[in-house]
C-alpha cells in the first residue's frame, strides 16, 4: 500500500511542483515573514568596510556588469555599493562590458542621484559601453582616456570635476565589479594582479564559489555573493532594499528544495525494501 | 593566392600574439603604446563580430518566412522586437533617460527587453525543482559529499535555515553559517583551485599553439 | 513618458511575462510569440548599444574628422562579414586572425599568473607563516593543498588510474563534489532569486494603479487553457490529423 503510494508521488506530474514553487515564493511576496537576516558574511563586510575606510573624495570604479536576466541578485548589490558611496561622498565612475546592463544603470542613478542631491559629471560619471573588457583593462592601466575619451553623453570626459586627478589604477581608491558574467576573472588578470589594484567584487549566487581562491589568496578585497550577499550589505548599511525582502520570500522555496530531495531519497530507499 | 589566403593571416596570428605576449612584460612606452593601439582596434573589429550572429539569426527567419514553413508567423514576431528596441532607440538617440523623463527607449528597455529576458531565466527555477525530486539521488558516498554541501549551502542562505538548524542542532555548539563557511572556504576551494590550474595550462597551451599556427581549426576549410 | 505609457507598460510586462510562464503548463501560440519577441528584442538592444557605443562615436565621428587610422580596424571588422559568401570566406581570416592572435598573446602570461602561479602560491603561501597560525588554521590550510593536489591527479593521470594514482585521485573526487555541492546549493538560490524578480515585479503590476493587469491576464491565459482544452476534447478521434 505503502510501496504503491510512494510509486504514485514519485510519477506525480512536475506541474504540481511548479505550482508549489510558484505558491512559495509568491506568498511571502505578499505578506513577508519578516526573519531577521543575522548571519552577515565576513567576505562582503570586507566590502563594506574597504568602501568605508576610503576618504571622502576618493575617486571608486564600478564596473556593472549584469542585465536583467540577473537583475534581482545584482541589482540590489549596484544599489547598495551606489548608496554608501554617495553616502560617504565618494566619487564614482561607472564602466560596463555587457550591452545589456546600460538601461541597468540608468536606473541605479536615476534614483539615487536625486535621494542624495549628487550632480552627474561632479560626483559620478558613466562611461559607455566597450564591448571587449580585455582590450579596456588593458588601456586602462595606462590612461584611461585613450579609451573613454568621451563619457556616455558625449562630453569630454577628462574635462569632468568627477574625473580630476585620475588617470589610471593608480588614481582609483577601489575596483568593485559588480557582473553577472566571468567578467571578474579577467578583472583579477589583466588588472588586479598585474597593477595592484585594490579589486572586490559582487556576484550571482552560482558563480560565488568559483571565487574562493581569489579571495583566500588576497587577489580580491572581498566579495557579494547573490541575493543574500545583498541583504547582508543593506543589513550593514542598515537600508533594507529588495535585497533584504528578496532573502525574505526564498526562506520557504529553500525548504521546500531539501524537503522534495529528502523525501524522494526516503523514498526511493523504502521502496527499495519494502 | 596561398600567400594572400593562408600565409598572410597565420603572418598576423603570429605577430599580434608575440607582439601582445611580450608588450605584457616589457613595460616600456612603446610597448604600452602599442597595447593601447591594438586594444583599440580589437574593440572594434570585435564589434562587428556582432553582426556574423545578427545576420544570420534574420537570414533563418527570413526564409522560414519566405517558404511559409512551419510556424512561419512566429518567426514574424522576430523582427517585431528587433524593431520595437531599435526603432525607439534611434528616436531616442541612444538614451533612456532625458533628464528626468523615460525616453521610448527607456520605455522599450524596462517593459519589453528587461521583462522578456528577466523571465526566460526565471523559468529556470522550476526546472530546478523538478530535478530535485526526480534526479537528485544519493547512491554513493561521493553523491552524498555532494548533498551534504547543497543540504548546508541551501539552508544556510537562508534566515530559516539557521533558525531550524539552531533548534535541531544547537547543542552541538556549531553554527550553521560556521559550517557553511568551512565548506565555502576550504574543501570547495581545493576543488576549485584543482579547475582553475587544470584549465590554466590547458589555455596556456591552446593560447600558444594558436600563436603558432598548430590550431588552426577557426579558420574553417579553404 | 505620460503616466497613460507607464500603465501600458505595465500591462504589456505583466502579458509577456504571464506568456513566458504559460509555458510550464502546455506549449501554445502566447509562449512561442514571447519566445520570438524575445530573439527579436535581444538582439535589438545589442544592436542599438553598438550603435551608439561603437560605431558612430568610434568608428564613424572619427572618420568625419578624418582619422583614417581607424579604416584598420573597420576594415577588419567587416572582413568578419564575408563569412556569408563562401566564394569569399576567406577574407574574415584577417579580421579572426587578428582576434585570435591578440587574444591568445594575452591570455598566456595573464593565465599563468593568475591562475596558475598565484593558485600555487595561495596553496603554499600560508606555510610561511607557521607561528602564527592555529592549529585549526594550519589543518585547514593542508587540506585546501592535498584537496588540490588530489584534483589534479585526478584530472592529468586520468588515463592511467592504477594504484597510489588512483587513490590519490580518488581523493580528488571527493573535493571536485564539494564544489559541486557548494554551487548546486547556489545555484538554487539564484535560480529562485530571479523567478522572486519576476513575482515582485507581477505582484506591483496588481495593483488598481494598473488596472489589476496581472489578474486580468492571468485570468485570460487560464480562460485560453480551458477553452482549448474543451475544444480538444469535443473533437473527434482524428481530427487532429485532418
């Protein structure tokens, strides 16, 4: 009877488990847990605390590298590195290598330009999009005006209060990479290593573990990983944002993940001996 | 025609692979002059490699189109959104935003290209489910390795995860995210860094016998 | 835009959206028609950030301003073209070789150092500083070298597994799994994290500020399904066919 059962879920049509993903994720949308998110990693207060121990004025670069097939991990990570950096007043200038994520940015700044009173081409700048990062990183090191001659609005770019004092790496208080490509290998290779630049960077939960020895070797300042990386870094900011809300409404679809492996093993191993 | 056809090019693999290889460790201002030209040039000419994928994506439609082959009218809906990004940006020349206004294009970004994308990888999440269940199974001890690691990574990203692990398994004086990290940080790594060597020598040896005209595979057939 | 172009917008992410998910249902016409739009509109973007990006502020404004050295590139770049001709096909090789030879010649030095010298010193390196290390620090450190070690094994002397070599890789094994593991585990929280993406943004398009588009189109798609369904049922046994 038991066996029979058993056999019967085991075939059960995989809509039903659509539907059940759909309902977990949906229903927390909709009235929130509210589970405190207290475990911050140390790899993303490394971030923090990097952005935070810059002076104000110190010149960061964002390089955002995400569309929105990524948008709701990355998303919420531009945000939060955008707001302490405005917070801080640091200036911040913006790069990016995948023609997807320029509508991205637009947003970022749209936003909290206006939260934080920041004038574009005095406090930030976005270059526009270079579609081969390898030959960018490169020029970079040298001049970075060989390349970006021009920011994304066609202004000469070193002509910019925003862009004073910096020509290369060297100028750059910190290189964070915010991608949800391998962008951030080739990061760590023609920049990172080779110039000393102080690299860190934000990543999508499934390329976070790749990034392991990077970080135990030093070759990045630290790192945010996914969703809860997010949340962490809104948590240190003490600004909850979509981050914190996303991490919000896994709690139940990630349960739901461990119950359906568990109970199959179970199950399988019952209806092995029964 | 061997010369312009063959020797020629293999000539320019050569020469721009030696010439970058060695402009890497020779940091002298003709050196980094010529890396910045050449950088230059390849984010060009890698630009209209765009096209090769462009056109041939049209070309397919087209013809579908054309012999009125099955499902013809979807492909119809091809051009529809090639037209309703482009014809939008080239009114907006190129911006999303005017000030603090949504340009068409900005429009065209967030409800058509942001959504349309955003979703198809979303789909993926059910997939993940269904393969949790059915395919996800533990016959060995290294299958085992392997869901001992999800088992701790799933719930230990989670706020619910530390809060079941602290009532089940509290007194064993561990803390989930303790354990997380360990696994993040240490056998993982190994795994990993294993990878990275193994490919490492793999594209260093690729990278070397493309220079050296040995692989020659991208060029096709004369 | 006026406010009548937001709801609209809404309306439209809210069907396209609702099409890509009917999906999981049964394939029908409202998912293949996203699907297409999809194509379409992807590499429309693509192209119109070309366009704005690359080639009319480097390739063609310096050309007005008579910059001819950028022709080098330019030409190159269309050579790429010419795949489409077979009878000159051949011409792309200068602009593939170019590519090629640029990328190869940096990829060597920048792989050895990264992800070679420095994996091997990031394995060696906390060795150095064995005074200061705790024991559990010092263990964890010899793990992370003998898993990499044993990784290794397992991927050069993969041909011939034989005894000591076959236990070492074995080892390896183990920790390859560990990092599956660790990215299985991720990959559902990412995976997760974009379908809640999709959620939230239908879960604002429900509001009465758009008209409850969500509801009205889920209900629709629902509608489409139990018609179709009915439709089928009522057709005799090969009519399909006819």
């Amino acid at each position: 009877m038991l066996k029979k059962t058993l056999e019967l879920l085991f075939n059960i049509d995989r809509r039903w488990l659509f539907l059940l993903l759909a309902l977990s994720i949906f229903i927390p949308i909709v009235r929130p847990l509210g589970l405190p998110n207290k475990n911050i990693s140390a790899d993303v207060r490394h971030v923090y605390e990097k952005m935070n121990s810059l002076p104000p004025g110190s010149f960061i670069l964002l390089s955002l590298d995400y569309d929105p097939s990524t948008r709701p991990e990355l998303h919420p990570q531009a945000m939060a590195l955008v707001r302490q950096a405005f917070e801080r007043n640091l200036r911040v200038g913006v790069v990016t290598f995948i023609p997807g994520s320029t509508g991205l940015i637009d947003e970022v700044f749209s936003t909290l330009s206006k939260q934080y009173n920041k004038v574009y081409g005095k406090d930030y700048v976005i270059f526009p999009y270079e579609p081969n990062i390898v030959a960018v990183l490169t020029q970079m090191a040298s001049n970075l005006y060989g390349i970006y001659d021009k920011d994304k609005y066609g202004n000469e770019a070193a002509s910019l209060p925003v862009m004073k004092g910096i020509t290369n790496y060297k100028d750059m208080g910190l290189v964070v990479d915010v991608t949800g490509t391998s962008s951030i290998d080739i990061w760590v290779q023609y920049a990172g290593d080779k110039y000393n630049v102080p690299l860190a960077a934000g990543v999508t939960a499934i390329s976070q573990p790749s990034y392991g020895p990077y970080l135990q070797t030093g070759q990045l300042k630290g790192l945010i990983g996914g969703m809860k990386g997010a949340a962490d870094y809104e948590t240190l900011l003490n600004a909850p944002g979509k981050g914190t809300s996303g991490i919000d409404a896994l709690n139940l679809a990630h349960i739901l993940v461990v119950v359906l492996i568990v109970f199959s093993n179970l199950g399988l191993f019952l209806v092995k001996y029964l | 025609m061997k010369l312009i056809k063959k020797q020629i090019p293999f000539a320019i693999v050569f020469v721009f692979g030696m010439l970058t290889l060695v402009s890497y460790y020779v940091p002298h201002p003709k050196s980094v002059a010529f890396l910045d030209t050449v950088s230059q040039w390849e984010n060009i000419v890698s630009s209209f490699a765009f096209l090769l994928g462009l056109f041939s994506l049209f070309y397919t439609h087209y013809a579908k189109i054309k012999k009125k082959g099955d499902g013809w009218g979807y492909s119809l809906f091809v051009f529809v959104g090639f037209l309703a990004v482009v014809v939008p940006a080239i009114v907006s020349h190129g911006r999303q935003m005017s000030g603090s206004e949504m340009t068409p294009l900005g429009w065209s970004f967030r409800y058509i290209y942001n959504t349309l994308l955003a979703t198809m990888f979303a789909v993926l999440a059910f997939y993940i489910v269904s393969t949790a269940y059915r395919s996800f199974r533990i016959k060995s001890v290294q299958a085992m390795v392997l869901f001992v690691a999800a088992l701790i990574l799933i719930l230990g990203r989670v706020p619910i995860g530390e809060i079941l692990w602290g009532k089940a398994l509290g007194w064993t004086g561990h803390s989930l995210s303790g354990l997380m990290n360990w696994i993040v940080d240490v056998p993982s790594v190994a795994g990993k860094r294993g990878i990275m060597i193994g490919i490492a020598v793999g594209a260093v040896v690729t990278s070397l016998k493309i220079v050296f005209g040995i692989e020659r595979q991208y060029l096709g057939k004369d | 835009m006026s406010h009548t172009w937001m709801i609209a917008g809404g309306w439209l992410a809210a069907g396209l959206t609702i099409f890509i998910f009917s999906f999981l249902y049964k394939d029908n016409p409202f998912f293949k028609i996203a699907e297409h739009l999809y194509l379409g509109a992807g590499m429309g973007w693509w192209f119109q950030v070309y366009l704005y990006s690359i080639w009319i502020p480097k390739v063609a404004d310096p050309l007005r301003a008579h910059q001819w050295a950028v022709l080098v590139p330019a030409v190159l770049g269309v050579s790429l073209v010419t795949q489409f001709f077979p009878k000159i096909s051949w011409v792309s090789r200068y602009g593939f070789t170019f590519l090629m030879g640029y990328g190869a010649g940096l990829a060597i030095p920048t792989m050895l150092s990264t992800n070679f010298m420095s994996q091997i010193y990031g394995c060696i390196q906390p060795f150095t500083d064995v005074s200061h290390m705790t024991r559990l620090g010092m263990l964890n450190s010899l793990i992370v070298a003998v898993g990499t070690i044993a990784v290794l094994f397992y991927f050069f002397f993969s041909v011939e597994n034989k005894g000591a070599v076959k236990k070492i890789s074995n080892i390896g094994i183990y920790f390859l799994m560990a990092y599956f593991g660790t990215t299985f585990g991720n990959t559902v929280m990412a995976r997760f994290s974009l379908l809640y993406g999709r959620f939230d943004e239908l879960y604002s398009y429900s509001g009465a500020n758009y008209f409850y588009a969500t509801q009205v189109l889920l209900a629709g798609m629902v509608a489409y399904f139990l018609v179709h369904g009915l439709l089928a049922k009522k057709k005799p046994e090969g009519g399909a066919a006819n």
